[in-house]
C-alpha cells in the first residue's frame, strides 16, 4: 500500500511493523531500532542473512552521537560537510544499540538522509530507524514507491516520489586517522578526498575487503546480465534471443537483434546515470528478456559506483 499520509506511517512504525521508507538514495525498509522484533523481521522479509548488518537512520548529529561511543575528528568534519546526505558512517557502537542490528559487531553504520519526508518522519519519531534497501536479498533496489510495492505489496509504504541520487549511500569506516572506504555509493570518492585527504579503498573490488555483507551477487534482475565497453561487439557472440542493450548516453546503432534500446543519460552526466540506473533495470527486466546487455561507464566519479553495482548484477 502507497500512501503520504505521515500519521498512518508513525502509528505503523510505533506497533512495530515494517514500513516503506524515501530516502535520496534508494526507499528502505524500515522499523524501529529499539524494537527488537521490528528489527528481526526485516531480515525475514527481506531474506537477508542475520550476519549482514543494517543503517540506522537519524534526523540530527545529536541523535547519531547518542548511539556511539566515539565520534572521530574526520567523522565529524564528514558528518558537517556531507549529512544530511548519502553517506554512511562505521562508528563504535554503545549499549543502546542491539548486536541484532550490527550482526554482533562492535560499530554501527549511521547516516542521516537528505529527504523531506524522511526527515520529516524521523523528527516526529522518538526513535531512530534501521533500513535497508527494500528489495529481497540479492535483487534491484528500490528507487520509486511503486518498486517497493511490487516487491512488498503487503507493508505501507510512503511516497516520497522518485530518488533522487538513485544509488546506495557511500559508506566511509574510520582505522585510527584514516578514513577507509567500504563501498562506492551516492558520493564520489574524489568528493570524499576533497574533504579529508587521501583514503583508503576496501571495497568488495579491492583486494583488502573483508567486510561481511559485501556479497558479490547484488542488484541482480532475473535475466542474464552482461557489462562491457563493447555493446555491439558483445552482441555479435551471444545466442541469446531476446536480448536488451541498455546504453551510457547514445544508442550506437540500431540493431534489428535487439529487443529493445535504452539510454541512461542522454546529458551524459554521470548523476543522472545513477538516477536512472536502478529504474533502467526494473524497467528492462519486467520485459521477459533473455539477457542484458550493458555499456561499462567511465572509471571515474560516479561511474565507479555504477560499475561497482553493474558487475554485482551481472555476477552468477
Ligand atoms: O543508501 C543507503 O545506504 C540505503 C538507504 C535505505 O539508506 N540503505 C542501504 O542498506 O543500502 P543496505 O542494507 O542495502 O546496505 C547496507 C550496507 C551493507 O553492505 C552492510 O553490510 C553495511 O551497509 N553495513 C551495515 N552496518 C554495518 C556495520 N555495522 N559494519 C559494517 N558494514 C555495515
Ligand atoms: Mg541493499
């Protein structure tokens, strides 16, 4: 059920349900973080293993402070500079915080997002609210109400139209004075660097990663999925039937082979490739296809996160 009405949703949530969440980046699935039932029952519907922890979502600094018991330097010069926004933070977590929500890990990942009526809602809550992406394990996330419902039809979910950044939060660990990168997200990490000086990169691609959570399979439709430079070339060895080219920013050729052509940012602006990305991918997967077929983006800004979640979709 979609609805805008904020009543409806804060009673939801005080009964311990699940609800439907608009966040810049992705819609969540959220629940109330004291309640430890709520919180076990994201993990069920969602069929997400209990060793994979989830983002606590706050309305101010005060409130994330509250759930930690240290708050580095450079995590309050990031906290200043980019929140509200989408970045996650990996900080000691204190008692308040159940091991439930962390997969008994000692840190919590914390952001405060830049949405009206997510902070709308958070304001009129005297809890903070854990959320993941509201997809079942391994699949598309969300990026419009009407996703969420197609995957939850049951849960109340709040409209607050589409996302605007239209991936997942960056999220930024902290190993004494470093800053360490966890995962490409909605901020660049030349964006990052700009802020607090070189950082350091674990994430899944790099060979450091150690993270749990960081399954390879991700943002997966139910078709093949292929991501090359090559659209075309690709093309020319698959035998694959029905298959669809989704393209960076121009179709190359029109090929009478493919089923269908999308363009994911006609600007070429890497912003609004993520914008469109994960909807591209509902959109094309809805479509009964044997395979997709995707154009790589260039390896900086905001096309290494889209590679990062291109190649987690085209795992197998
Ligand atoms: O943009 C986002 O971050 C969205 C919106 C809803 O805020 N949320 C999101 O949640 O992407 P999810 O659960 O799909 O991804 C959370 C990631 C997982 O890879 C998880 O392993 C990691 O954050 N994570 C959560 N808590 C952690 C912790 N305490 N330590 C390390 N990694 C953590
Ligand atoms: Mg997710």
């Amino acid at each position: 059920m979609i609805t805008k009405d904020l009543s409806i949703i804060c009673e939801r949530l005080k009964q311990g349900d699940l609800i439907g969440l608009p966040t810049e980046t992705v819609y969540g699935l959220a629940a109330n973080l004291f309640n430890s039932e709520a919180v076990s029952s994201i993990f069920r519907t969602k069929n997400r293993p209990t060793t994979n922890p989830i983002i606590v979502h706050v309305a101010s600094i005060s409130q994330a402070r509250a759930l930690v018991k240290r708050f580095p330097e450079k995590a309050t010069l990031l906290a200043k500079h980019f929140w509200p926004g989408p970045l996650t933070m990996i900080l000691p977590k204190n008692q308040t915080v159940s091991g439930l929500v962390t997969a008994e890990q000692e840190n919590v990942a914390i952001r405060i997002p830049n949405h009206q009526t997510a902070l709308s809602l958070l304001n009129q809550l005297d809890f903070p609210l854990v959320a993941p992406s509201a997809n079942p394990f391994n699949r598309i996330s969300p990026t419009t109400a009407e996703h969420v419902e197609s995957y939850f039809p049951a849960i109340y979910t709040l409209d607050g139209g589409p996302c605007t950044s239209g991936v997942e939060s960056t999220i930024v660990g902290f190993e004494g004075d470093e800053v360490v990168l966890l995962r490409h997200g909605a901020i660049s990490i030349e964006s990052i660097e700009a802020q607090v000086g070189r950082i350091l990169n674990r994430t899944a691609a790099s060979e450091h990663a150690s993270l749990p959570g960081q399954h390879k399979k991700h943002y997966a439709p139910t078709c093949s999925l292929i991501v090359t430079y090559e659209p075309l070339f690709m093309l020319s060895t698959v035998k694959q039937k029905k298959v669809g080219i989704l393209w960076f920013k121009s179709v190359q050729i029109e090929s009478i082979h493919v089923e269908v052509n999308l363009v994911l940012a006609p600007s070429g602006d890497l912003a609004e490739a993520a914008q469109n990305l994960f909807s591209a991918l509902h959109t094309l997967d809805k479509m009964g296809l044997d395979l997709i077929i995707v154009e790589r983006l260039p390896a900086h800004g905001l096309g290494n996160t889209i590679n990062d979640r291109l190649d987690r979709a085209a795992t197998q």
